[in-house]
C-alpha cells in the first residue's frame, strides 16, 4: 500500500466570506464574554467580544476614510501589543492586505520587503525599525481608529488574498507566502484534530502578540470558537508563566518546546487543576520534556506539524495521541503523503511530506516567484522539505529537514540567507552557518567563518546587529583553519556540528 491519507475533503468554505468575519462570528451572541485576556504581572486586562469586534471594525472604517482600497497592501511594524491583532483583522474586515511581520527585523530587512511588495504604506510603532516609505500611519493613528464607527465587513471569494507573511526559504532569501481568507476556515481541522477546543476554554499562548504562531493558535482559533484568549503582557517573564495558568484559570497551554523546557527548570510548579492539555509546535518536541510535564503537571503535551505556507495539517489531540514517537496523524479532511522521486511512497518507507495542492490551507503561492512556487511541487503535491514516515494506521513518524534548514526557538531560519548577508563583510573569506545542538533539547545557529586577523567575532556579532533579526544571528562564531568540503570543493554543511562539538570537547 501507498503512503496517502486521505478520508475525504472538508465542507467546502462558504461564499461570500471574510476571515475577520469569520473570527468575530461569535461576537453577536457572546458580547461580554472575555475575548482576550492580558494577564500583567499582578492584575489582568480584559477585552470583551463586543470591544474587539469595535475596535477592528472602526480600524477598518479609518483605513478606508485613509483612502486605502481593497486590495491595497500595508505593512505591519507593530510590538508585542493588542495593537498587532486589531490592526491585522480591521485590515482584513476592510478587504485590504496585512503583511505582519516580526519586530525583531532590522531596518536593511524591512527595506526589501518595501522593495519587493510595494505597499501602499506601513503601519508603525514608536521604536520599531522600519523602512523609507512616503505613507506611514503611526501607532497613534491606529489607536484613534478604535473608536470610529464600524464598517461593514468587505466580503468576496473565499481563493482571493486575505494577508502575506515572510517565511526563509532554502533560496536564501525570505519569500512572501500569500494566503487567501479561506484559510481561517480550513483552520477548523486544526481546531478539532490538535487543540481539542470549544467555546468553555480558555487558551494561554506563551507567544508574543506580533508572532504568527500567536496570531493564529493563540488568538484567531479561540475567537472563532467562542472560547477566551489569553496572551500574557511582554513584561511577563517566562518563569511566571506556571502562575498565570493557575491564575487565569487557562484550560489549554500553548508554546514553542523552548518555552515549555523553561518553565521545567523551575524548582516548585503551581497544580494547576483546570489545565486540561499542552499544544507544541514550531520545533521538534522530546520525549523528555513530555515525560517531565506529565509527571510535574500531570498534563499530556500534544505535538502538531507544519509550516507557514500550511500552517498545521499533522498533529496529535487527546482523542487520538501519538503513538510510540510519531508526530500524529493527518487531521481529517487533509490529503496528505509521503513521497518518493516517482510518487507516493510505500507504506513504512521514508520519504517527503507532501500535502495535495487542495487543501483550504494551502498557500495561494509565493507572490512576485511564480517559478519558486511551481518548485515546490511534484504533480499535484506540494512538498514540504521534512522528510516522514507513514505508518500503516495513518500516523507519520517525523525523520528531519531535506534541507539545511534552521529552528531557531520555532522560527524557520534558512542558512543561505544568513550566509548571503555576511557576504558583505570586508576581509571575510569564507562563512557558513548551521543549527547545532548544545546540550539536550538546546539548539542554537552557529557561525563558522575565516578571514583576515581583523574579521572578529566582535566585530562579526557587531554586523549581524545591524543586518538579521535576532533569532537569526549566530549565537556563537568560531574561525576555521579549513571548511569541511566534498571532492569537487562543495561546503559539507552537515559535517560542521560533529567539528563544532569536537573542538568543544578539546576545550
């Protein structure tokens, strides 16, 4: 037998739709009901159905009296703050297209991405790097749409674009995924098969407001239930994280492995007894901190795969756990397989997880590389870049990257990017970097380089400041005598972490 999973498509989405529309559905009939919760170091914020649905619907009022029109991109350099998802969804209502992106992005970042996607302008808050761009809404500007009346929601087809985010591709340059507002809604597989979520839960998402992993898990996929979002303010440390469960009463905990990791170095955790699971995305999760949560907590973690051009589409969920060290099984209404070079795999062999060019989820392409987005599919399968093993009872095993990729703290980093950069280093002769383990579970990107006596590794960390965002940079430098090289001269990128750990080990 071949290694495709496939019981059936979803319940085609609904025409005309509007993904704002979809995730404010609930707002009518739940009006006072907590839609998000900020939990500060001592006391919360809360924001009702009927307060978030205000202020992104007289968001959109203000961006088309800007005299923005559907269609019209804008650019989002916006902080940790509730501003990010207010202005990502009165956008959306408004029928024009958000591009959030990370505030970690330097200025020189930014600038290509203005370059690139010419958006009609960017909105902007204080202290975050940006671009030259002759339209700029401030921070303030924003606020004040708030309170405007409510605009209609602009509906239409559910394939046309809703919003682009960036993601690092193995060409070495980050690509802009566009997603159409049919997403949202294929997003409900997600919520059955991973989250387990219904309107009585109260999820706390461990991400920063500004992040999308945040955006979708912890903030659109709870509204569009009817369920509370919880989103602790920036000033929060990681280690509270355990108290603010118990305090917020959150019933589903949300986090990259990282975080989860953290919170276990603490000595003492709170019991936390309306906590009914963990969810896991973003990096690989071990069986080490599944083992610890569970005996401290007394929670199951359950883990889930994708990518930004998907979002999740394979996961575990309390109805249907993993078995043995399996990721979990596609979600019903996914088609998905395992390829080989002429098609689908057998089952129990390995190969690359692909996912039918029909799913809701899919991207609608990479915008402006229609050459790019063709080459990431075989026939009618887009290829993903992980490699995976389906088993017999539908779950895939998880075997790595097919490329070089990076994980840094959940953030995909393409090692070609990275090197393209620090091309423009005077003196350096040759630089490569890699993700290497550093200790269990701890993975960090580290740059190997040689050069003249004046390229330092201070004067390196100096640069990469000026030029990556930080979950980019390298996180240690290391000057090579010699590059680990093939017989024709090609980099053996792979070879780099085992010389890594040996030259550790000497000191």
């Amino acid at each position: 037998m071949l290694s495709i999973f496939d019981q059936g498509p979803p319940p085609p989405c609904p025409a005309p739709f509007n993904l704002a529309a979809y995730v404010l559905r609930a707002a009518p009939e739940r009006a006072e009901h907590p839609a998000l919760v900020i939990p500060g170091p001592t006391d919360d914020t809360l924001w009702s159905y009927s307060a978030v649905e205000a202020a992104v619907r007289g968001i959109a009022t203000g961006l088309l009296r800007a005299g923005f029109t559907p269609g019209d991109m804008l650019l989002m350099r916006l902080g940790n703050t509730i501003d990010f998802p207010l202005a990502f969804l009165g956008a959306i209502a408004a029928g024009l297209v958000p591009i959030p992106t990370s505030a970690q992005l330097t200025q020189h970042e930014v600038e290509r991405i203005i370059t690139e996607l010419s958006p009609a302008a960017v909105i902007r808050a204080p202290g975050i790097a940006s671009g030259s761009h002759p339209r700029e809404i401030q921070l303030s500007e924003l606020i004040d749409m708030r309170h405007l009346p409510p605009a209609d929601y602009a509906l239409g087809e559910p394939d046309r674009i809703a919003y682009v985010v960036y993601t690092s591709g193995t060409g070495g340059r980050p690509r802009a995924v566009a997603h159409a507002h049919r997403a949202i809604w294929a997003r409900r597989m997600m919520i059955r098969d991973w989250y387990d979520l219904g309107p009585q839960d109260r999820l706390l998402h461990a991400g920063a407001f500004n992040w999308t992993f945040t955006l979708g898990t912890g903030i659109m996929d709870p509204l569009s239930v009817g369920a509370t979002a919880i989103i602790p303010d920036p000033t929060v440390p990681l280690e509270s994280l355990p108290r603010i469960l118990k305090r917020t009463e959150a019933t589903i905990f949300a986090a990259v492995p990282g975080a989860y990791r953290k919170i276990l170095k603490a000595p003492d955790l709170p019991s936390l007894p309306r906590l009914r699971h963990g969810l896991a995305a973003g990096e690989k999760l071990s069986e080490e901190i599944c083992k610890e949560w569970m005996q401290r907590v007394g929670t199951r973690i359950y883990e889930a795969f994708g990518m930004s051009e998907c979002s999740t589409f394979i996961s575990a969920a309390p109805h249907r756990p993993a078995m043995g060290n399996a990721l979990g099984t596609p979600q019903s209404g996914r088609r998905v397989a395992i390829l080989a070079p002429d098609g689908p795999a057998p089952l129990g062999e390995e190969g690359i997880i692909a996912i039918h060019r029909d799913d809701p989820g899919l991207m609608l392409g990479y915008l402006n590389a229609a050459e790019e987005t063709s080459a990431r599919f075989q026939a009618d399968w887009f290829l993903t870049g992980d490699r995976g093993i389906m088993e017999e009872s539908g779950q895939i095993r998880y075997m790595g990257r097919n490329d070089d990729m990076m994980n840094a703290g959940g953030f995909r980093v393409s090692p070609l990017e990275v090197e393209k950069a620090f091309a423009e280093v005077d003196g350096l002769r040759q630089f490569a970097v890699c993700e290497v383990e550093v200790k269990p579970d701890v993975r960090i990107i580290v740059g190997f380089f040689s050069g003249r006596e004046d390229v330092t590794e201070a004067r390196l960390q100096a640069f990469a400041e000026t030029e990556l965002a930080e979950y980019k940079r390298p996180k240690i430098y290391y000057r090579l005598a010699e590059f680990p090289t093939n017989p024709n001269g090609k980099l053996l990128r792979r070879a780099l972490p085992d010389l890594f750990r040996a030259t550790q080990t000497k000191d």
